[in-house]
C-alpha cells in the first residue's frame, strides 16, 4: 500500500518550519551535470516563501546557478524528527540596496568588507515545491504508533501533519 501524503498549496506551512533551520544544504548541477551540495546561511525567508542567501559574485555557485537554476535546499532539525526539502529556481540579485536591507554584522565573518563588498551578491530562491517529515518528538507518540503498526500488521503511516507536499502557487 502506497503512503498517503497530504497536499497543501500553502507555502507558510514549509516556512513556519524552516525558519528557525538557519543551515540548509544547498545543491546545484555542476557544468558537468555531477550535483554539488553546500551548506549555505539562511536569512529570514519573506512572507511570500521567498529565501535569501548570501554569497560571493566570484563563487562556482553563481556560475552553476547561471546554467541551471534549478536548487534543492535540505534542511533538518534532528532532535526535532523535522526534515524540509526544497525545490525551487534561484537567481543571482546585486542590488546594493537589497543587500543592506538583509545584511547583519554576524556576516563579516564571511564578508569582512562589509555591506559594501563589491563581490557580495545574493542568491533568491523562489520555492516551486517542497516536502516535509515532521514526526512527533514525543518518544511515547511515535512508539505507540510503531507498536499499532507491528500489532495490526500493516505499515506506519505518518499523519498529514508529520508528512505533508506544499505546491506554492
């Protein structure tokens, strides 16, 4: 039997659960078609489920994305059960401005000239899908729900909450 999985259009359900997951695994295709996996910075993701990540002008990445701008983004908080993948389209923005307004001082450690660096661009990312597990950390609840399975002999199912696919549209 297959696993049923809940659908929502509703983007905040993924950005309700990643905001707080500053580190994702960024992943883009090489030139050469191999994936190459980063793990990148998130900044506070807009109310639309728009994400923003900082980078240099001068990096592979910029060059990956100009080729293909498909990405996956992972993010996971394991002692929370809580895994997030997203897939969307990303593009390279240098708007100055832009880049003040989501800059914070904690960021000079990769960019020690500051807001004003001139290799310091920013990478939007536009979610076009996205997936997450969000099991029960309550030891209790998920075994209940591992021994129900193993007793009545058919296989887990998580919930539409602990599962769910976002189709933003």
């Amino acid at each position: 039997m297959a696993e049923q999985v809940a659908v929502s259009n509703d983007v905040s359900k993924l950005i309700e659960r990643i905001k707080d997951i500053r580190i994702a695994m960024m992943t883009t295709a090489e030139t050469n078609g191999m994936l190459h996996s980063r793990p990148m910075y998130t900044q506070q993701p807009d109310e639309d489920g728009t994400l923003w990540f900082f980078t240099e002008r001068d990096s592979a990445k910029i060059d990956e994305v100009q080729q293909d701008r498909h990405i996956n983004l992972g993010y996971s908080q394991p002692d929370d059960n809580l895994y997030v993948s997203v897939s969307g389209t990303a593009s390279v923005v240098n708007d100055r401005q832009k880049i003040k307004d989501l800059w914070s001082e904690g960021l000079r450690a990769w960019f020690p000239k500051g807001s004003d660096d001139p290799n310091i661009s920013l990478l939007k990312v536009d979610i076009e899908r996205g997936e997450y597990w969000d099991q029960p950390s309550n030891v209790l609840v998920r075994a209940f729900g591992y021994v129900k399975a193993v007793t009545t002999g058919e296989r887990y199912q998580p919930t539409g909450d602990e599962h769910t696919k976002v189709n933003p549209q």
